[in-house]
C-alpha cells in the first residue's frame, strides 16, 4: 500500500518561534509549491489532515484539485503540544526549563505540554486505528514535522531519539510502501 507523507508549507510565524499546536497560517504566495506537493500525488486517494490550518489549507488544495472526495481531519496528526512555551522564542525560555527537555526530549514533558513520547503514542494509535492493508487506495497524510518523524522512526525501525537526525523542509512529500 502507497502511503504519502506530506509535511504542511512554511508557516507566518518567524523562525525561532516555538508554535507546535498553535493555529498558525502559511506564508503565501503558495501557489507554486503547492503545485509541486500536488505532482507527487496520486489523483485519487484517501486525504487525511490535521486540524491546524497550515495543513488543511494545503489539504483543501490537494482535494480540490484531485478526485478526492473528501479529507479526514485527526486531531492525533497535530503536531507536538508545546504547552507554556507555545509562540515563545526558543531562547526566551528559561535555559533551567528547557535544558532538561532538550537532554531528552523523548521522555520529558514540555511544561503544560507533551513528551514526543506522548506524540509517538497518538501517531501510532492513528496508524493502528486507520492505515490498513485493507485499503485499496493509496493514503495521502498532510501533518507536521513531529507527526512525520514519528511515522519515519516506526516504518524504519528506528528510536525516537534519532527523530530529528536528518532534515525535513516544509512542502516534502515522503512516499512509502507498508
């Protein structure tokens, strides 16, 4: 079975913003990247988004301009719940608080947020609960680099601690066979 990791376009908040669950727009114009996103997919799929606008825009794209009928939005794709530190800078955060979850950003919580433990454990129920071999369509996920990450860890038998080992641009699309 075809599945097709799409990570969301680059978003408005400027670099160096922790925005995680934050309902951040897309830099415009997108126009063309979005055209590029779309050549790598198939024209008929079943579209899964996460709720956050930077992605179901592009995911309103991709089914307005395919046979796709539909987009199934899961609030299990959200990226990371960055709790107190969402839309800070990086480096306003107390070193204190986030030296300790950048030793081990796996197990330890963000303040009022999650562990990328916690982030694995939704992609995963996700993945259980709605990727099948049964489909006889390919699957079309449009999510966040965290979400990504975690699905690129499980399908190549990799610890999570290795995540954020190799990069991951705005716009990729990953295409894998499960």
């Amino acid at each position: 079975m075809e599945v097709y990791l799409v990570r969301h376009t680059e978003t408005v908040c400027e670099k160096g913003i922790c925005y995680g669950q934050s309902d951040v727009g897309i830099r415009e114009p997108y126009d063309t990247v979005f055209e590029s996103i779309l050549n790598q997919l198939p024209s008929d799929a079943i579209l899964y988004s996460s709720p956050l606008q930077r992605c179901v825009i592009l995911a309103n794209h991709i089914k307005e301009n395919t046979k796709i009928e539909s987009i199934i939005e899961d609030t299990r794709l959200m990226e990371m719940n960055f709790g107190d530190w969402e839309l800070k800078r990086w480096d306003a955060i107390p070193r204190e608080v986030l030296d300790p979850w950048m030793e081990d950003f796996v197990t330890v919580n963000v303040p009022n947020g999650e562990s990328f433990v916690d982030l694995d454990y939704r992609v995963q129920e996700f993945l259980d609960n709605e990727i099948s071999e049964t489909h006889l369509k390919p699957i079309i996920i449009v999510a966040h680099s965290g979400i990504i990450r975690s699905i690129l860890c499980k399908i190549n038998n990799l610890p999570l601690q290795e995540a954020f080992n190799a990069p991951l641009d705005y716009g990729v699309v990953i295409k894998l066979e499960m």
